[in-house]
C-alpha cells in the first residue's frame, strides 16, 4: 500500500535522452527530415525556406507577403478552393514567417496527407500571386499593423531592435504601412523565384505511414532547385537610446544588447545564467520586481539566438509612475551577479530548467523543434551534449564570470513607451 506520509525519492537528472531526427536527400536535392513517434494518427508537414526570411528581402515586407500569399491561390487553385479542399479534410495551414527563414506547415491526419499532396506542392511551386488576392492581403496586413502599433509592448519590443541593430539591417528595420502598400505582384515573383525556388527544406513529423512517405518523396522528385549564393551583410554597431510617447499610464520596458551567437562555447552558460536572473517565474527579477517590490505582473529575459547576430533582452510592464523604481531594481538585480554565491538557488534554477526541457519533448513535432533549433543554426545533437554538460558543472563562480562578461549593465540599451 502507499505510503502517503513519505513524499517520493527525488532523482537527479543529468542528461536526456530523446529521439533523433532521420535526414536524406530526395532526389532533386531537398534535404528531407523525419521523425516518426506517437500513437495518433496525425502528420506535420513543413516546409521550411532558408532563405526565405526578411534578412533577404530587398524591400520591407515583401518576405511576409510572399510567404502568406502561398495560400491564396496557385495555378490550378484558387484560395477559396485552397481553403474548402483543407476543410473537408481536416486540415489546417501554419505560416510562420521570420527573421532569417520562413515556413508553411500542413497538419492533417495521415490518411489525408497523400491526398493534399498535391495541393502542398503546387501552393509551394507554383502561386499565382494574383492582384485582387494580394490586394486583400495587403489590406489585411495594414490592418493587424495598425492595431499591434497600438500595443506599447509591440512597440518597444521592434524599437529595441532596430537601435541594437540598427534601423537599415534586416533584424531592425520597421515595417510600415507604406512598405505594405508598395509591394507588387513583380515584387513578389522575384523574391519567390530567387529565395524560395532556390532552396527548401522538408520536415515530417508525427505517425506517418509508409505509404505517405513514399508518397511526399513521390511528390517532390519533380522539384527544380535553382541555387543562388547571397551576400551575408555584417552588423552595425550598436546604439543606445530611451524611448517614450506619453499616451498611457502602462510603461512597457525594454533593455536589451547584442550577444553572443548560438554557436559561441559561452552560449550555454550564459542561458543558464539568464535562466537563474529571469528565465522563470522564479527567478531573481520575479522574486523581487513583482513578488517583494510589486512593481509588475510579470518581468523575464531572454537570449534570442538569430543566425546572424543573437541579442539579450529583458521586457516588463509597469506603472508610469513606478518606472524610475522598477528600472533601479532591475539594475540593481543584475548588477548582484556580480557577487551571486548561492548555492541552493543556482540549483534550483538548474533543476527547472532540466525540467522544462523534459516538458518540451513530449510530442514528435517538440522533438522535430529540438532538431531544427541547432540544425538551422549549423550545429547537430553534439550541442544538446554540450547543454546537459555544462549544466551539470555550473557552479556559482561560473554565475559572477558570466553575468560581468555578458550582463553588464554599462553597455545596455533602454526602452520605455508609455
């Protein structure tokens, strides 16, 4: 019988095991990914376009369009038949565009997959771009603009970006409804042709059948890959700036630097550092900003790991007049990194962050992410290795190292919109 007066015996965990990606090359030259696992009979298809984000694009906006206007008709497909085909299937369509690449999902029950084959393949190869489609789409996009640039929280987070990198570097230009509005159907075929024809990748995951994989590999031999090599643009240096428009009583701040790259050796420990400083809802800055102080509902940071220069950044919402208070604690949060040395808390800080890894390979498309997100940085499983490692060895010294290498408070950049 269970004894309930005794809790469970706890166990340290110091590595992860989880299943790997399968990778081939079909025959035209895409590279294929695969993961089968799980009991539902569900499938995620993605394509994926490296050189389909708005790094690439030689006019704002234009990567966003081309990627949403996949679904708005082809050559043999208009959008409402688009839509109506996906719906009597079950099925539903994920645009995810991006920074440094794009991508367009399929989710459908395995069954259906080889039967929306053909639509997947026409609506990646072949759109139409057709000028009344790319009209209401534009007028869709102006439409959710305006309303996000109502948003202090969306403001100041693009506004942070565009002084860390500058407001001509791809990571920090701002889109704006004039960029919407002059973007052409022309615009859109030549990107399309240039950065989306000439590079794709296919990621499949969940309980496919045999025969839908022959199917997917049947459907994209007649694929016609056209390769280009594109300039890699170097970063400016950085700015720093405060921001404010006065229109509400709700401050959102952002401070933010450019940092370390996800290949870089120190990357590792300085996401466990930033775990322990504001990575969750224990942290450092929650235990004070919000619990002790309450100046906030909530304050995190994070490292956002581009492929081209990864920045740092810490966002919280607070009271107008409690803002001069709210950026001094945080200040003075990072700054007793500097001298941290305890113990219990870097362990408890570790022990999270073990255990929301845990939490996030619990499905084949979670596990299909933890491929992608060293894949498309360049890096394999090795890293993952790395990870577990160096999270095993952090000690309090590596905390106070880090934090006055990568977190001082000196060279940061502040954003406030209220």
């Amino acid at each position: 019988m269970l004894d309930r007066s005794r809790p469970p015996r706890q166990y340290a965990v110091s590595k992860v095991d989880f299943q790997h990606v399968i990778t081939e090359k079909l025959d035209p030259g895409i590279t294929f990914h695969f993961l089968e696992s799980g009991d539902q009979p569900v499938v995620k298809l993605e394509a994926l376009f490296p050189k389909g984000g708005a790094w690439f694009e030689q006019k704002r906006g234009v990567a966003l369009l081309c990627l949403t206007m996949l679904r708005e008709g082809t050559r043999s497909y208009s959008s409402k038949q688009i839509s109506g085909t996906l719906a009597a299937h079950g099925a539903f369509l994920d645009i995810n565009p991006g920074l440094d690449y794009t991508s367009i999902a399929l989710y459908c029950l395995d069954r259906h997959l080889e039967k929306l084959l053909p639509l997947f393949v026409e609506m990646i190869d072949s759109p139409s771009f057709e000028e009344g489609e790319l009209n209401l789409q534009k007028d869709q996009q102006v439409a959710q603009l305006q309303v996000r640039n109502k948003k202090n929280n969306i403001v100041a987070s693009k506004r942070l970006r565009s002084i860390l990198f500058g407001v001509t570097h791809p990571y920090g230009r701002i889109l704006d409804e004039n960029d919407i509005r002059a973007i052409s159907a022309d615009d859109l075929q030549a990107f399309h042709r240039e950065n989306m024809k000439g590079d794709l990748q296919l990621f499949l995951s969940g309980a496919p059948s045999a025969q839908s994989i022959a199917a997917l590999k049947s459907s994209f031999n007649s694929w016609t890959l056209e390769h280009r090599m594109i300039q890699k643009r170097d970063l400016p240096p950085t700015a720093t700036q405060n921001n404010g428009n006065h229109e509400s009583v709700q401050a959102s701040i952002r401070i933010g630097k450019v940092t370390l790259e996800k290949t870089h050796t120190d990357y590792v420990p300085l996401l466990i550092t930033n775990h322990l400083l504001g990575g969750y809802f224990g942290s450092r800055l929650m235990k004070n900003i919000r619990e002790d102080k309450g100046l906030t509902y909530g304050i995190s940071s994070s490292v956002i790991p581009l492929k081209n220069g990864s920045y740092w950044a810490l966002g919280a919402e607070v009271n107008v007049k409690l803002l001069d208070q709210a950026l001094n604690e945080t200040k003075k949060e990072v700054r007793s990194l500097a001298e941290f040395n305890d113990i219990n808390e870097l362990e408890t800080a570790k022990t999270q962050l073990m255990g929301s890894f845990q939490s996030e390979i619990n499905s084949p498309f979670q596990l299909l992410e933890k491929f992608k997100n060293v894949h498309l940085h360049g890096m394999d499983y090795d890293y993952y290795n790395r990870y577990f490692s160096a999270l095993q060895q952090f000690n309090c010294e590596n905390v106070r190292e880090i934090s006055q290498k990568y977190l001082s408070t000196e060279d940061w950049t502040e954003v406030v919109v209220y």
